[in-house]
C-alpha cells in the first residue's frame, strides 16, 4: 500500500495536466534517511521556507532534511518553488532525498503543524488547487500573518512583481543561465570540499555582493515588493523568488514596512523564523551547523578536561559517595 502526494484529494482532476498528475501519483515512500527520534528540537512559532526546487539537482536536500529535523514551529509557510515543475517536465529527477523533504513535512502536517502551501512560479501547476487542502496543508495564493506582538504581514512567493521588474527582466534572465551554471560549480567545490573535510562555502554569497547589476535589480526588487505591502495596508511582506535572504525597512507614506525574504534551499540555505515573542530572524542554517559542531567540540573537551582533572585530583565529595 502506498500514499501519494495528493491520496487525500481524490476528487481533484489531475488528467488536465500530466505534470500534475504524475506528481500527484509520486508514492511517497518511507523515508531513506529517519527522522531521529527523541531529540531537542528548537521551536519557533513560525517557519518560512522556498524556493526549494524539489526536483533538480540544485536542491540541497540534505541541508534541509538537516533543518526539519532540528526545528519545529507552531506554523510553517512554504513560500514557493517547492517543487521545480519547469524542471520536472523536461527532465524528471526525484531522488529519495526529495522523498524525504516531502515525507518530513506530510510529517509535521500530521503531527499538528499548520502548513500554508503558497505555490510559486516554478509551482505554478498547484495554483490551480488554490483554497483546497490536502494531507492538512492549506494552499494558498496569498497569505496573511499576525505576528506574536500584532504585526500584519503579506505572505507570498514574489513572482507577481516580474512585471514591474520589467525593465530589468533582462538582468533576470541573464541571470538565470548564469545562476545555474554558478549553482552547478557551487555543487561541484562543496562536493571536494566536503570530501576534503571543509564547510560548506556559498559562492553566490560571495559574488553576488559583487555583481552590481545583480544587486541593483535586487534593490529595486525589495523596493517594490515593500511599495506593494505598504499600499495593503500592512506592517510587511514576506517572499521567496529571488533567492537572497534579507531583512529592510522601507518607509510607506511615513509606515515603516517590513521586507523579509527567507532567501532558497538552492545554495543559500536560508529560513525566516518568528520566535513566540513576535521576533523574527532570518537563519543560514550552514552557519548554524557550523556553531553546533564548534559546540558539540567544546562540549567534547570539556568533558575530557573534566575527566584529565578527576583522573589527577580525585574529588573528595565523589570519592566519600
Ligand atoms: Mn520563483
């Protein structure tokens, strides 16, 4: 017996779309990797996440199955690009570590977490389901959130302002081939240099601050992304799309408004969370892996220094008990 994607959403016809229907007739298997059990998890009260692109080889999956399974929040928005249709459809590619992304948030759905699905414009095939739930995700075009200390924030993918950015969509093409080219050299060093025992490296990071047309589109992006929440009448915004985690604060008629993006799963690595008190922070989770193995080696020699200590001056306390 096996699930699929979409096992609770019989009724929905998915013959219309073969890409649809051959990714709601994906089983969704055991995972390869399991979850571990009985661990701490950090708990947020919300979780943003995108551009993911399940479905290619771009994907970091082993970064995120690494975040899934050291968090947990009371919400979770998947903000877009979760899945890569375009990429699917030419070439399908699901290894059993997109399996596992996928089996580790029906997961959390089932363990009570109230996941809002916010498909994006690689995703797009799942706009169509809009207002409907399946396996307790909701689906959503856009979503709003009322933080812990009474902000109202716009949740969406971010692709809706292409248009606006009209006038530099040929930065975002030459971009794209670009992008993916660097993305495949990023896979490429992190592979030697894992072999080699290193950190992982994020060479977008590295040149993306360089690329002063790059970073100029993504001003003007953040720009108008902050114009549109202003003119809802929001406190902020929160998008994915362009890959570039960031917090600014822009000025709407004298209203400060807040723009977040919780950046990609491509290369960057990042999530947005909301801590129970209504504080947001946008993680790199390579960076927080980073900190808990300089932890887990602190934690490491104290214990030995402890032991070396006790070794050459016994304890008195102990030694009577
Ligand atoms: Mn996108």
């Amino acid at each position: 017996m096996s699930e699929s994607i979409l096992s609770d959403l019989p009724e929905v016809p998915t013959d219309g779309d073969p890409l649809v229907a051959k990714i709601a007739n994906l089983p969704i298997a055991q995972p390869r990797t399991p979850e571990p059990e009985g661990h701490k998890r950090t708990r947020y009260r919300t979780i943003w996440i995108s551009d993911v692109h399940l479905g290619t080889k771009g994907c970091n999956a082993d970064m995120l199955i690494d975040f899934l399974d050291n968090t947990d929040s009371e919400t979770m928005y998947l903000v877009g690009d979760i899945l890569d249709g375009w990429r699917l459809k030419k070439k399908f590619y699901w290894p059993a570590a997109h399996n596992d992304i996928v089996w580790r948030i029906l997961k959390r759905a089932k363990r009570g977490t109230r996941i809002v699905y916010i498909p994006g414009n690689h995703d797009e095939m799942f706009r169509q389901f809009t207002g409907l739930n399946f396996g307790g995700i909701e689906i959503r075009r856009v979503a709003f959130h009322d933080t812990a200390d009474g902000r109202r924030l716009m949740v969406l993918h971010g692709d809706e302002f292409d248009a606006v950015m009209l006038s530099q969509r040929w930065l975002a093409f030459v971009g794209d081939w670009t992008y993916r080219a660097a993305m495949q050299l990023n896979v490429l060093v992190n592979g030697v240099r894992k072999a080699m025992g290193k950190p992982y490296w994020s060479l977008s990071k590295a040149a993306k601050h360089k690329v002063k047309n790059a970073v100029e589109f993504i001003g003007k992006y953040e720009e108008v992304v902050a114009k549109a929440a202003g003119q809802r009448g929001v406190d902020g915004v929160v998008c994915g799309h362009i890959h570039t985690a960031e917090f600014r604060q822009f000025d709407f008629n004298g209203k400060p408004v807040e723009y977040w993006n919780d950046g990609d799963w491509v290369e960057g690595c990042n999530a947005l969370v909301e801590h129970e008190d209504g504080r947001m922070e946008i993680l790199n989770w390579p960076d927080v892996i980073k900190q808990r193995g300089q932890q887990e080696a602190e934690r490491g020699s104290a214990v030995r220094a402890e032991a070396d200590a006790d070794a050459k001056d016994p304890d008195p306390d102990r030694k009577a008990a």
